[in-house]
C-alpha cells in the first residue's frame, strides 16, 4: 500500500481517508480507505474503489470500475466482476460469484458459492444463499420468494422465479426478462411455439404456479 494518505470522495459522497494499493508488480492499484483491510497479493485495478473498513479477503478478484461500500465484507476467493457495486455492510461470501454490473445493496447476504448473473439487482439486506444462482437481470428484494431452475431452454440458462408481495411472479432468462406468467407464456409460444424448448418451459411453469409457497403467498397467508 502506498505511504501517500489523501482525501477522497468515495461513491461520489462518502469523504475519508484513502491511499492507492501497489500491486504485486509495483503498478499503482485501487483507492483504498486507509481503514480497509486488504489481503496481501491482490491485484486490484486503479479504477476500483474500496471504502471504509471493507475487508477484502485472500485470492479475491475485484474487478475494473468495481466499488466495495463501508463495512462490506468480500470473502476469500470470491470473485466481483467490473462496474459491480458491493454495498455499506454487504456480505459476500467465499467463493461467491458477482457479474457484470450487478448491484448488491446495503447489508445484503450473498451466501458461500452463490452466483449474481451480469446486471442482477440484489435489494438491501436480502438474502440469497449458499449456491444460489440468480440470473442475469434478476431483481430480487428483501421479503421475496425466489427459486432458480435449470439448467433449461436453447442455450442451457438457468430461469431466476421471484415472488414478490402485492405483485406475483415474474420471470428472468435469457430474452425473457422481467415476464409476468402471462407474458413468459406468451414469449414461449411466441419463440418456441410447441418444441421440446416450450414444453420445457410450460412444466416449470406449471411447477411453480403450483409451488405451496407460491400458493400460500398468493392466498396472502405470507
């Protein structure tokens, strides 16, 4: 770590105190608060930020453009992909994955092992567990029920299920974002018509619509 102390504005309010991290190769690193804690040999990009009291684990990756919150814990092993934020307090546990501008939000819990496909929404102090894998785009928020399927379809995703209170289900996979059950019906036979691809799809369907915790929730028994 570099001796020079400076000022910064971390996320574009936060101001403390900060040094540049020197990678293992002499390279100017990350701006890094002089009270985060880093593990040696990490090689961090000079456009990541890692904020006040952050912990950064052994054989990390960060990657360029990343921004760690306060307090967030990034566990050894794991793996933040560019343009992700890591909010204040945000946990991510040993060998998590992080895609591509995804968004983690304060105090959330991404379990050992889970994975956040690239542009992922996780909502403040949600909870995704161990091995999850949540889909690319998927917006999941604290109090939603939410399953992941797969491997299914064409090119072999996985489909993010998210039940969320007062508005139902909604679906993400590949083409289909964000789909409401009568829109992801229609996108199916709108791009599947009645191939094995669509029958596929048609009996997650059926399974999750008759998933107890689906009905329960649709009961308002949640």
């Amino acid at each position: 770590m570099s001796n020079e102390i400076f000022t910064h504005k971390f996320f574009g309010w936060l101001e403390a105190e900060a040094r540049r991290h020197v990678n293992p190769d002499g390279s100017e690193g990350a701006i890094v608060a002089v009270t985060a804690r880093i593990a040696k040999g990490l090689i961090l990009s000079a456009l990541i930020e890692i904020g006040p009291y952050a912990k950064i684990g052994s054989d990390a990756y960060i990657g360029p453009r990343a921004k760690i919150g306060s307090r967030a814990y990034i566990g050894p092993h794991a793996n933040i992909g560019p343009r992700a934020y890591i909010g204040p307090h945000a946990n991510i546990g040993p060998r998590a994955y992080i895609g591509l501008g995804a968004y983690i939000g304060d105090g959330a819990y991404i379990g050992d092992g889970a994975r956040i496909g690239p542009g992922a929404n996780i909502g403040p102090r949600a909870y995704i567990g161990r091995d999850a894998n949540i889909g690319p785009g998927a917006n999941i928020e604290k109090g939603d029920w939410f399953m992941s399927i797969g491997p299914i379809g064409p090119e072999g995703r996985h489909t993010t299920i998210v039940h969320k209170c007062g508005v139902g289900l909604r679906f993400w996979t590949g083409c289909f974002q964000d789909k409401t059950v009568a829109e992801f019906r229609a996108a199916i036979a709108e791009t599947h018509g009645d191939n094995q691809h669509a029958k596929a799809y048609l009996w997650m369907l059926d399974a999750v619509e008759r998933h107890p915790e689906v009905l329960k929730r649709e009961a308002g028994d949640d």
